[in-house]
C-alpha cells in the first residue's frame, strides 16, 4: 500500500512475516489529521492480516521520527467540537496500536516532539539512535500531552512523564529514554536498519498465536482508554482555543 496525504505519504512494505509502515510529511513527519487516519485504518488493517506477525513503524528521513500534531490544523480550530475532533485523531491511533494483535516495533531515527512520543510510546519495543532525543512541549503552547499521557506512563511511569512535561523546554536525551525504558536499544544510526531488521525477522520466527496473545498481555489493563483518550482530547481540544495557544503556537511556527 502507498498513499499521498497533503504532501505527506503512508506506504507499507511487507517481507516475509513483516510489515513496515513508514510515514513521512514534509514538516518534520507532523501529522495532519488525515495522515493520522490513515495510519490508524494500516494498523487496524494489519491487525487482522494472517501473514503477518510483526509490525515496524518508521519514518522518513534521517533527522526527525515525528513531530507531533499539525501546527497548521492546530490553528485552524474555531471551536471545543473541531478541537476534540482533531484530537481525537491521536487517541484513536494509540487505540490502533493498543489493540492491534502484532507486535509493534518502533524505528526511530532522530527527534520526537509531543504526539511523536506519544507513538513511541505505543509501540511494544523500540530501537532509537543516539540523536533520538524527545521532548515534551505542550504545556509551552497552551495545552498539555493529555492524550497520550496514558502511554507515555505506562512506559516511564509518572514521576518521568511528569519531569518531560513540566520541563517543557527541554530536550531529554537518548540515554534518558533508554534507562526510563521508552527506548529498548540504541544503536549507531548507521546500524540501525539492520539491528531493526534483524530483530523483526528474530521475533517473527517466533509462533504467532504465542506473539498475539504476548501482545494482550503486555497491554492488559488498559481497555478503559477507548473512552479515556476521547476524554482527554476534548480537554486538549478546548485549551487549544485560549489566546495563549493561539499565540504560542504563532510563535513557534514562526
């Protein structure tokens, strides 16, 4: 599969039991609530497809994974529903990933703002490099990382979510993700790839039905985020119209 989303894209490449989805957008792999979708119905496809086990979630480029939500949408909401809506586009990508039955490998290759972390987060292992350094910066621009604040939790535990969020300048390093267990290996950026593939193709030697239900319990206990996530992207929603949004988020596209 291969589509073109705004000037960004979606494509999945399979190789054996295998699936990679890379995603790309030409503002530092930023998601427009389209491309979101998009990747959202790939999960949920690749989800039920029997030929494959494992799924690797990477993007384009060499110097940033993902950073986050659409600042031009952003400003284009008028009103709480429009905001939810847009915010929702998140919490049901995170659900994607949540109750998607293959495990989710990430690749990530350099920086991660905001929502970026949030997907990070929502994958079952992780390979980064050292310029994979993550960031946190909601509460810089009016709002806060309400909706992906359950995964990002559940990976590093609340006292290091809080430490990003309310450091919301600040950039946290590779060697920080990988000790508070968001990253599960770094590696050198040229060796990367293979460690990634070598690694996928490992685990999906592996016997499926064992993979699938390892997948429910590494995510048991949290079936209660269908609605909890839509919750948390009306609160987002509604900061996001306040006049120090607004304002913030004119600075930082400047």
């Amino acid at each position: 599969m291969s589509t073109t989303i705004q000037n960004g894209s979606l494509q999945t490449i399979f190789n054996n039991a295998v699936a990679t989805v890379q995603f790309g957008h030409p503002a530092s792999n930023s998601f427009p609530r389209e491309l979101l979708d998009q990747l959202s119905a790939e999960i949920n496809a690749l989800s039920l497809n029997k030929t494959v086990s494992v799924i690797v979630l990477q993007s384009e480029g060499s110097k940033v994974f993902c950073s986050g939500a659409s600042f031009d949408e952003l400003l284009a909401v008028k009103n709480e529903e429009q905001g939810a809506e847009f915010f929702s586009g998140f919490a049901h990508l995170l659900n994607a990933m949540r109750n998607c039955s293959k495990l989710i490998i990430g690749r990530v290759q350099g920086k991660s703002v905001g929502g970026g972390v949030g997907i990070i987060s929502a994958c079952d292992y992780v390979l980064a490099t050292p310029e994979s350094a993550i960031k946190l910066s909601e509460l810089a621009i009016g709002i806060g990382p309400f909706v992906i604040e359950p995964a990002v939790s559940r990976k590093i535990g609340k006292a290091a979510m809080a430490e990003m969020t309310l450091a919301a300048h600040e950039w946290k390093s590779a060697e920080w993700a990988l000790s508070n267990k968001l990253f599960s290996e770094i590696h050198l950026a040229e060796n990367l790839d293979n460690a990634v593939a070598n690694f996928a193709q490992k685990l999906s030697s592996y016997n499926p039905e064992a993979l699938s239900e390892m997948k429910k319990i590494i995510w048991e206990g949290t079936e209660h985020w269908e609605s909890l996530l839509l919750e948390r992207a009306a609160i987002t929603g509604k900061l996001v119209l306040s006049d120090f949004s607004k304002n913030a988020l004119i600075q930082f596209k400047k």
